[in-house]
C-alpha cells in the first residue's frame, strides 16, 4: 500500500520531530554501555547508527521536497 504525497509529509514530520530525537538518546545510551570506548570506535558506532536510522524510512523521505505531484497546475501557479 503506497503512502499519499500528504501522508508521507505527515510522517516525515513526526519521524524527525519525535523518532529522531528519541533515536539519538538511545545512540547515546549505547555508547555510554560501551565504558567510553575507544575515539575511534565511538566514532564508528555514531556513525553506523546515524546511517541505519534512515534506511527504514527511506521511502517516506524520498520526493518529499519537491512538488505534490498529485496537485493541479493551478494550485502550483499559486
């Protein structure tokens, strides 16, 4: 089931304003169970981390700057 231009906006919006604030925490938490590895290493881990994150919602998040394709020419003039 494919996501409306509109639906997929919505949940972009709450994806970054709640889920990845949330995400961040629990990154943070990770690397604090690691008793303060390595620079390198806990480099690696927010890295990795900051990746994976997205990988789910990359179908949310494609297209959604650009234009409703959806819209009719009058409304886009406006």
């Amino acid at each position: 089931m494919a996501l409306s231009y509109k639906a997929r906006r919505r949940w972009s919006l709450v994806i970054l304003l709640i889920g990845l604030p949330v995400y961040v925490v629990v990154a943070v938490t990770i690397v604090n169970m690691l008793n303060r590895p390595p620079i390198w290493a806990e480099l690696l881990v927010y890295v990795g981390l900051g990746f994976l994150w997205a990988l789910p919602f990359k179908f949310i998040f494609k297209g959604i700057g650009q234009a409703d394709p959806d819209a009719s020419e009058d409304k886009l003039e406006k």
